[in-house]
C-alpha cells in the first residue's frame, strides 16, 4: 500500500451561519509527492487547508496529517513577525527546545535551501513578495516539516517570481520527500505538479494526474461563474 501525506475521509464543514462549505470530501495525496487543488472563487479551499492544519474543526470526518504541518498563507505578510529574515525562521522553533546551535544549524540550512542564506540580516519588509514566500517556506523546512500546505502563495507576485516560486517548491519537497498540497488559480503552475484535485462548491468533483484535463474543467467553471 501507497504511504500518505494527507488523507481526508468524508469531510464535512459549516460556518456559524450555516452555510455548508465543505461538502463530504475525500483525498488522498501520496507521500513525497507535490499536488495542487485548484477551483473557482469561493469554492472553498481555504476552508479545506485550515481544516487540515487545524485551525477549523471538522463537523464530521476523518482527517490524518502527516506532522509537522507548515503552513503558508497568501500574503506572508500575515505570517512573518520577526524584523530579520533569520529571526523570523529562528521562532518557528522556538517550542521545539533546542540548544541555540542547533537552532541556528537548522535555520542556516531552511535558508540555504531556499536560496536566501545571504539575506539572513536582511530587515523583512526590505524584501520582494517571492523572498517573503521563501521566508515562510523556509519556518516550515526549519521544523522539519513532513507536509507542506501553500494557499494561493503566488497570488501577489508577478509572473516572473510566481514560476520561479513553483519551481523552488517542486524541488525542494521533492529533494526532501515533503508531502506538499499547493492552491492555486494560475492554471500554467499546473505543469509542475503530480496531480491536482479540482473543488466546486464545496465538494471534490475530479482529481487526477491528467493536469491538462483539469484545467480545462476549471476553465469552464470560471466562465461559467463569471
Ligand atoms: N470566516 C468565515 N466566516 C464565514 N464564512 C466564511 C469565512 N471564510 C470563508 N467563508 C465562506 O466560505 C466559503 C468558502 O470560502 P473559501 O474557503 O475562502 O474559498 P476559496 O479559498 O476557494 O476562495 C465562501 O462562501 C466564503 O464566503
Ligand atoms: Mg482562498
């Protein structure tokens, strides 16, 4: 049997107002391997993504994550508190105890990995969209985490620096055998993935590795929503 990175049994979900956002769903994402989930506006995969980290309670359904969990948001400007690039990465750890060597071990090595090691003084607002996404991807690889979950991290960064962020990411989760699930709306990020789930209205209506297939579908959808 496949070893999995996330699975979710029969998920359901509502906000206070009732309203039902996720709507029995069900995926599987293989371990080491990198896959997106993609839908139209509102559909929501953001509601999906914070049940799985566990900032939402399911109301009914199974969810099993590999942990550590990292998390990153669409705009990293929610996530980063530190003033320094290397702080910033440093305080993911700080619950985890370590001996300040080992500390600055890990984050030398998260920011290498993503290719900011020389920005480590750097102040976070004197940084680009992209490097403040490497930032946050980096907290996650410090922690050493098993599963990555990305919301829309390309939303605010131009073309060049949205395919160079895809890129990194592909690489990197799977030089390090990290489970990552990316969302996304841009379908020409869809090339670098393994599979892709596609959600409508709350519910999980196709998945596959047949990327071209699916962005089809969510072309449809959007014209049809617009
Ligand atoms: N905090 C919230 N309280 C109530 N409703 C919300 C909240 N966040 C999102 N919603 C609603 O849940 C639905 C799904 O939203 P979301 O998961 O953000 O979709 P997506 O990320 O696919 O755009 C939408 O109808 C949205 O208005
Ligand atoms: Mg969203």
């Amino acid at each position: 049997m496949t070893e999995l990175g996330i699975e979710v049994r029969d998920l359901n979900f509502s906000w206070r107002s009732g309203e039902k956002v996720i709507k029995s769903c069900s995926l599987e994402v293989p371990k080491g391997e990198f896959w997106m989930l993609l839908g139209t506006n509102g559909s929501g995969k953001s509601t999906l993504l914070r049940l799985l980290v566990g900032l939402l309670t399911p109301e009914s359904g199974e969810i099993r994550v590999l942990h550590p969990v990292g998390f990153v948001f669409q705009n990293p400007d929610h996530q980063l508190v530190m003033p320094t690039v290397g702080a910033d990465v440093a305080f993911g750890l700080v619950q985890e105890r370590l001996p300040p060597a080992a500390v600055r071990t890990r984050v030398e090595e998260a920011l290498g990995a993503v290719n900011l090691l020389a920005l480590q003084r750097r102040p976070i607002y004197a940084l680009s969209g992209g490097q403040k996404q490497r930032v946050a991807i980096a907290g996650a690889l410090a922690r050493r985490c098993e599963v990555l979950l990305l919301d829309e991290p390309t939303a605010l960064l131009d073309p060049d620096s949205q395919l160079e962020l895809v890129v990194s990411v592909r690489r990197l989760v799977k030089s390090q055998g990290i489970t990552a699930l990316w969302v996304t709306h841009r379908l020409d990020e869809l090339n670098y993935c393994d599979g892709a789930f596609l959600m409508e209205r709350g519910s999980l209506v196709d998945h596959g590795v047949d990327t071209r297939r699916l962005q089809q579908r969510l072309m449809q959808l959007d014209n049809e929503a617009s």
